[in-house]
C-alpha cells in the first residue's frame, strides 16, 4: 500500500511540482532559488531551529535571513521540537504548489536537495548556492504546521565576490 501511496504521489508530483522545476533535479531544470552547494565552497553556515511551543505555534528560528547572489551557504538544521518538521527552500508560489501536494500525500518523503525532513531531536544540513537575486521562502510543508506559523523568508540582494 505504500508503495502505491508513494506512486501516486511522485505521479502528482510529476505532472506539477516536478515540471515546474519545484525539486532539484525534477526534469533537469534550473530553480530560481539556486542549486545544490558544495560545503566545501560554504562562506556562511546559518544555523535554523525548528520547534513548537506551548501554545500550537511550530516555528523556525531564524524565520529570515539574508544573503547575495552567488554565495554557497551551508544551512544548519536542528529539529528541537517534539514531532517531525520538514525545511524546503523555494520560490514562494512553489511552496505553496508544493504545500497541496502534501496534504494530499503527508507521509512523502524528499530526496530533494533544497529540503530536508527531520525526526524530533535530529540535524541535518543543506548546502546551498543562491543564484539569483529575490525573495524567497522556507517552510514545513508538513500538514498543518505551515498554517502554524513554520515559514520563513531568505533575501538574496547583492552580489557575492568571487
């Protein structure tokens, strides 16, 4: 049965998400937010917390960070919460795009270089090149906690020296 869920869902995927270039390597195409990083080339580490609070509230901590164009970032996750929270950087309407997908298939998993799913307690990190200058976003597209305030936005102005 999960194997058929997980057809579906790469199916519906397929036909939007991925032709619209929402993951990293969906079609070949190029992402207005950047591309995959090398940590090795990181100028910047930005440490993010995801967490919940007493009130329902599920947050990310930054929730807005800045950086230019050009510059390699490695992106440090901490899931200090109780439950599992995701982080997807994108264009805004992508994460939106993205966001129905989810609810209709909450147990997909990525394998996307510009997200990351986290169990309570663990850490991970993305490495990435920001290639255009924008505004963007990053959110926990699991169900219902990006209606809980889990998002937040990346600036990239500028333009980084080489």
């Amino acid at each position: 049965m999960k194997n058929f869920v997980m057809a579906l869902a790469f199916a519906a995927l397929a036909s939007s998400a991925f032709a619209s270039g929402n993951h990293a390597g969906g079609h070949g195409e190029k992402m207005a937010v950047g591309e995959p990083g090398d940590k090795a080339k990181a100028t910047q580490t930005i440490r993010v917390t995801m967490t919940e609070t007493d009130d329902g509230k599920m947050l990310f901590t930054p929730a807005v960070f800045s950086v230019r164009k050009g510059q390699t970032v490695k992106i440090a996750i901490k899931n200090a919460g109780t439950v599992d929270h995701e982080f997807v950087l994108d264009q805004e309407d992508k994460i939106l795009e993205h966001k129905k997908v989810m609810e209709k298939f909450p147990e997909m998993e990525h394998a996307d270089a510009n997200s990351i799913r986290l169990p309570a307690g663990q850490s991970g990190e993305i490495a990435w090149k920001f290639t255009s200058d924008g505004a963007f976003k990053f959110a926990c597209l699991i169900p219902g906690h990006y209606e809980a305030g889990m998002h937040g936005d990346v600036t990239v102005a500028g333009k980084y020296p080489q």
